[in-house]
C-alpha cells in the first residue's frame, strides 16, 4: 500500500475512533463537545463542524510555519465525513459496560490511527499542527495534547456543548497512547517533530 492509500485508510480509522465515543453516549471527546457546541448553536451536524473547525485551523497553521500537505486537506475533509456516515446507521448499544469499552478504545483508536497517516509523510491535520507546534517550544508530546485537549473542552462547554464520563477518559487517555504509539508507529518522531516533505 502507497502512503496516499495509508494515509486515507488511518484517516477513516481515525474517524471511526471518535465516531466510537459518540456512540457510546457517555460524553464526547473534548475538540467534539466544541464542535457539539458550535453544531447546536449553528444547527448543524458534529461533522459537518469538525470539518468547519479544521479548515479555520488551517489559518493556524500558517501563521505558526506548520508543514502542510495532502494529509492537512485530507484531515479536514474524511474524519467530519466518516463520523456523520457511522452516525447515521449506527446506534447506542443498551448495555453500560459495552459504552465504557467503547469510551476506553476511543482515544487508543484515535492515538493509533493518527500516529499512522502523521507517519505517512504527507503533512499534519489542523490540529496535530497545534500538538507539533507545541512539542517545537519544549512540551512534550503527551502533555501538549492534554493540555489542548483541556482548553477546546473548556470552550465548548462555555458554547453549550455536552460532555461526560467519556470526556474524562478522552482527555486523560489520548495524551498517553500518542506516547506510546509514537515509538512503536514513528520511531524517529522526537527528532523530526513532524517536519514533513511538505511543507509551506
């Protein structure tokens, strides 16, 4: 498989990771109870805004002198895209315990899948650009995640947005399986700090 193909295949992956803790109604991840915010607010739906959102972080990643690429568009485009398909044929399962297992694998699907198309070369999303920007001031990578997994949860809580038990497990666990995966995904990440061959 050629990285374009890799990297819209983790990207699906990616966005089937998120779609898992929206099913698991225990409360989103902390970037989703803002675009949950901004989708009551604006009557759209959580896709749809996740899409918006990043393509106004792509302004970010300008300014800070991000590496852009086909993975930056793609980022933008596929995961709101898979998230409203999976929303639209899938329920919530009736069992609790099912939920909280759905809850637990999201931030792993999510750390994993990211850490495969960054992997790929091909650019950063709109918001692994913030994570990367950070990291290039001196957090490390599970601390930078956190904390802007933290201050978004903040934001859409202050616009309205819902959050939970699920949020908690998001915010506290996909800082930790970035760290774990980039070792065992991108092994030569700490030195590269995600300076790709695209770059603008």
């Amino acid at each position: 498989m050629n990285r374009a193909a890799a990297m819209v295949s983790w990207l699906v992956f990616f966005g089937c990771g998120l779609a898992l803790l929206f099913l698991a109604d225990l409360g989103v991840g902390p970037w989703d109870v803002l675009h949950d915010g901004l989708a009551n607010r604006l009557d759209r739906s959580p896709g749809t805004m996740i899409q918006v959102v990043g393509a106004l972080l792509l302004v970010l990643l300008v300014f800070f002198r991000q590496p852009l690429g086909p993975a930056t568009i793609s980022n933008v485009i596929i995961i709101g895209l898979v998230v409203n398909l999976i929303m639209g044929f899938a329920e919530t399962p009736e069992l609790f315990g099912i939920r909280l297992l759905m809850a637990i694998a999201s931030p792993i699907v999510v750390g994993f899948g990211s850490m495969l198309y960054l992997g790929a070369g091909l650019g950063v999303g709109p918001r692994d650009g913030l994570m990367t920007t950070l990291i290039e001031r001196g957090i490390g990578i599970g601390k930078a995640r956190t904390l802007i997994e933290s201050v978004v949860f903040v934001g859409g809580v202050l616009l309205g947005g819902s959050y939970g038990l699920g949020t908690l497990i998001f915010t506290f666990g996909v800082g930790p399986s970035y760290q774990f995966f980039k070792h065992r995904v991108w092994p030569g990440w700490p030195e590269s700090t995600g300076r790709f061959i695209y770059r603008r």
